[in-house]
C-alpha cells in the first residue's frame, strides 16, 4: 500500500546502510567508524527486537549488493522530511569523521547522496563543518 507511511525501521536502516557505504568508501571500515554505526544499529535492534549482528547482516548484504542504492534515494525523497534528510547528512558526516580522517571517496559520496536527495551544498558544508567540529570537542 503506497499511502502508508514507511515504518520508522525503513528509514533508521537505511541511514545505517548509506552510512556503512560512506564507512567502506575508503576501502577500509575503522573501529570508529563501526562504532558510531553500531551505536544506530543498537537503536535500530532494540526497537526490532533483532540482534544487532542481524542488522548488520543485512546493511553487508544490501551493501554488497549495492545496486539498490538508487532505491535508497528514491525512498529517502519520497518519505523523509528535509529535517530527517539534513539529519541523514549529519549522521554520515559523523560517520566519516569517526577516525578522524576525511577521505576524499567519502566526502564525494556525501556530496553525491545530498545531491540526489536535494539538499543544497551550503547546508552540506555546513553539516560537515559542525559535524567536525563537533569531533574535535
């Protein structure tokens, strides 16, 4: 039924499966980076009642299958709101800089993913500047 709003699981996964494709960007998925992933696969396992291996099980293997990143977006503009888009952006900006290291194929595919969902890259800019600034607290 296409007027049901998607179930709050959907959307919460899907943040964790983009934000496992900008973790993986650089070729490798450091501690820091699997941990502020775990922390919303946590959340995410909790209110599924899954284990979070569960969870992560699943984000490997849409990752692994990553042709359906294109679902993603079409998903994340039909169902989020701009705040839960620019919260999205903030989350994989978090991600990005869990090791303290920006990776060039991580920062373009943030810019890629805001791009498809329209968000301006003033407010990206911004996101990443807060988001780094808010690691070096």
């Amino acid at each position: 039924n296409k007027d049901k709003p998607k179930n709050i699981f959907e959307i919460e996964l899907t943040a964790c499966i983009l934000g496992y494709e900008v973790a993986r960007a650089d070729g490798n998925i450091s501690k820091n980076e699997l941990f502020s992933l775990e922390t919303e696969i946590n959340k995410i396992s909790t209110k599924v009642n899954k284990a979070p291996e569960e969870i992560l099980g699943i984000i490997e293997i849409y990752s692994a299958n990553s042709i359906s990143f294109y679902e993603f977006i079409e998903d994340i503009n039909k169902e989020y709101t701009k705040d839960e888009k620019l919260s999205l952006i903030t989350f994989l900006w978090n991600v990005a800089y869990a090791d303290n290291i920006l990776e060039v194929n991580e920062e373009r595919l943030i810019r890629r993913i805001s791009d498809l969902i329209n968000i301006k890259d003033l407010e990206v800019l911004k996101l990443k500047d807060q988001s780094k600034s808010h690691k070096l607290d």
